[in-house]
C-alpha cells in the first residue's frame, strides 16, 4: 500500500464521516448501498462520477468539485474489456491525491444502465458512449434531415440500455406548421409509446417539458447524427454557452459537427446531462434483441398474430404482418427497416460466436504450450 492512500485511511477511519456526493448529481440511496456491498465505505477510497473523456484524460465530480483523473495501472491490468474501463456516467472508487487537483481511480461501481454501439472498424467491439442514464434524449432535426430509419436503429441502441428513450425533434423553428405536425404523426408511428417534444434550441420552444426530466436529480444523455443541434441544446438547457457551436450549412439544412468528446453538464435545477459526439453512423451492438422488440413492438405485436409460430413474414398462409402489410395498416418502409435490423443483428450474432470460437481455440493452444513447457521444464536434469 503506498503512503498516500495509507494517510487518507488513516484520515477516514469513521466511514460516517466520508463525504458524500451531491444529490444533485445522481446520488442516492441505491449508490449508497452498492457502495457499501462494493466494500469501499472502509477502503479509504472516495466516491466521484466521470464527467469527461478526453481520451488520455478525464475529469471527475467530487464532493470536493472537479479534478483530473487517470485509472490505476492494477485496475487497466485486471480489465479484461476496453468497455469495463471507466466511461462518462460512471460511478467510481478514487484517491484523492492531496494538494494536487488529482485523482486516481480504482473501482468502477456496478452500472445501472450502459449506452454503447459497436465501435468502427473490423474487430467486432463494444464502445460505450455513457453510463448510469435515466432517460436518453434520441435528437433530430426537424427539417430535411429527418429520417425515421434513423430514428429506429437509436430507439433500439436506447431500450436495450436500459434508458427511457425520448425524441426530440429539433429546429422546429425552421420548418411550417403543415411540416410539424406531418413529422409528428410519422415519428409517432415509428415510435410507440416513445415520448415526442418537438422544440427549439434556438427559441426555447418546448423545453419547458425537456427541463422536467432532470427531476429528482436524474440523469438524462443527448445522441443524435452530427449537427442536429446537440450542443445547444445543452447550452439552452444549462442556461450557459460551455459547448461550443456551429450553425447549419444552408445546401443541406445540416447542422456542423462541434462535439468533440464526451462531456457532462450540471443543469441548473439539479440532474446532470451528457453531451455526446454526433454519430456518422450508429451500427448497432450485439444481443440488441431487447432493444429491437421494443422499437418494432407494433410488428411484434401483429407477429403475435400469425397462424405459424416461426412465420417469416414472407408470404406464407395467415400472416398478419402481410395482411396489415396489404391493408395499410402498417407502413411498407417500417417493415423493410425491421427486416434490414433483424438481418443485421443475425449477423452480429453468428460474427461474436465465430470469435468466441477463435478466442476459445487460442486460449486452449495457449494452455497446451503451457503445458508442454512445464513437462519439458519438469523433464531437465
């Protein structure tokens, strides 16, 4: 044990007197019991909650205030997944370095919600963009841009986190009422049951309702495609201008892309929000099939319905997806976005069992030349 984490348990025998973090950051009684069966309250170790990734860097809350923060080399040593690392949200067990501004983090508490997607490029890998949410504001703009496909894919990446997702359908100070109200009524049948504010973050329109989420403390996260309006958002909702802005290019009515890094912010009332970068693309995690049942609960529902149990939907006899299909009921693109994530998320499936089968066929000839190095080892003179 090195001195500076001896000197603070000696400073916190009385685990009554540990600071407690502020409520208004997300701090309850649901962390405080999962502090205490984590067995940190004698550890000497403080509570904090990330509030930024800058990559190399990262910022931590503290009862304190903020101080940079790196990960102890036995907690990067023990991980076994890059998505186990501390991320934005989490809470964490830290030392706090005296006199230094500084932390070192030690633990990661248990999460209670975890948004992630699957990292770009080849290697099939889980990138977490936030962690611990309530409730994930899913943003668009409410202009050209609009696209309920997309719309879908981040519904699914939302239930499956375990968030509450709510649409936002910004810039609806740059479209006509007809507009609104068409987008309204086609966002609502790809969403059932989905919370949908149309507001602006230029006017303030509709935030009022926005605001009323981060009651009691809690913790809501913006994700959205790049330039849909995130970051002011944020600032409109903070009551500041910390996130830096750009406006829309006019060729496309698309907003530019500022959002740099993951970052949470205070709201003025209590409750945190995350910013989060905007997404080129959002491809989707593996063992989403929670997620999809949730976004496609319509289709489920009408699947309920067919004469055979594993109908494809395709064409066989007493399908009701293809009667609601034919009568009207339920929309042509909709159905070609079910059929396109169901076959995504099958082949994200059979992609993890192809490498758990890499991965168990290299650890067993790693075991085997183990062994044969004992038994030649054991066999010297």
């Amino acid at each position: 044990m090195n001195k500076t984490t001896q000197e603070n348990r000696n400073a916190q025998k009385d685990p009554v007197q540990t600071p407690q973090f502020p409520a208004s950051y997300g701090w309850d009684e649901h962390w405080e019991v999962v502090w205490r069966e984590a067995g940190y309250e004698e550890s000497g170790l403080l509570p904090v909650r990330m509030t930024a990734d800058f990559g190399q860097m990262f910022k931590v809350a503290t009862a304190e205030g903020e101080y940079r923060a790196e990960t102890s080399g036995r907690l990067r040593h023990l991980t076994d997944s890059e998505a186990e690392l501390p991320a934005v949200g989490d809470w964490l067990a830290a030392e706090i370095l005296p006199g230094e501004q500084r932390a070192r983090i030690h633990g990661v508490l248990p999460r209670r919600s975890r948004i992630s997607r699957k990292a770009a490029g080849a290697p099939v890998k889980e990138q977490i963009i936030a962690t611990n949410i309530d409730t994930l504001f899913v943003v668009t703009s409410l202009n050209f841009d609009l696209n309920v496909r997309r719309l879908e894919r981040y519904l699914i990446m939302a239930w499956n986190s375990g968030t509450q997702p709510v649409i936002l359908l910004n810039k609806s100070d740059l479209c006509d009422d007809d507009f609104r109200e068409r987008a309204l009524l086609e966002v609502g049948r790809a969403a059932p049951g989905v919370p949908i504010h149309a507001v602006s973050a230029q006017t303030g329109a509709g935030l009022e309702e926005v605001a009323a989420y981060f009651a009691g403390g809690r913790s809501c996260a913006l994700t959205g495609t790049s330039g849909c309006g995130k970051s002011t958002l944020t600032n409109r909702l903070a009551g500041g201008e910390g996130q830096r802005t750009s406006g829309i290019r006019e060729d496309d009515s698309r907003g530019r892309h500022t959002t740099t890094h993951r970052q949470m912010v205070a709201m003025p009332g209590g409750g945190i929000l995350i910013d989060t970068p905007g997404m080129r693309e959002l491809q989707l995690w593996e063992g989403e099939e929670d997620g999809f049942s949730g976004t496609f609960s319509d289709i489920e529902v009408l699947a309920a319905g067919c004469r055979f149990r594993d109908c494809t939907h395709t064409g066989e006899e007493g399908c009701a997806v293809k009667e609601a299909l034919d009568e009207g009921e339920l929309d042509a693109g909709r159905m070609a976005g079910y059929r396109k994530t169901q076959r995504e998320l099958a082949f994200l499936e059979r992609k993890e069992k192809s490498r758990s089968s890499s991965g168990r066929a290299a650890a067993s000839g790693k075991r085997d030349r183990k062994e044969r190095r004992s038994k030649d080892w054991l066999q010297e003179d």
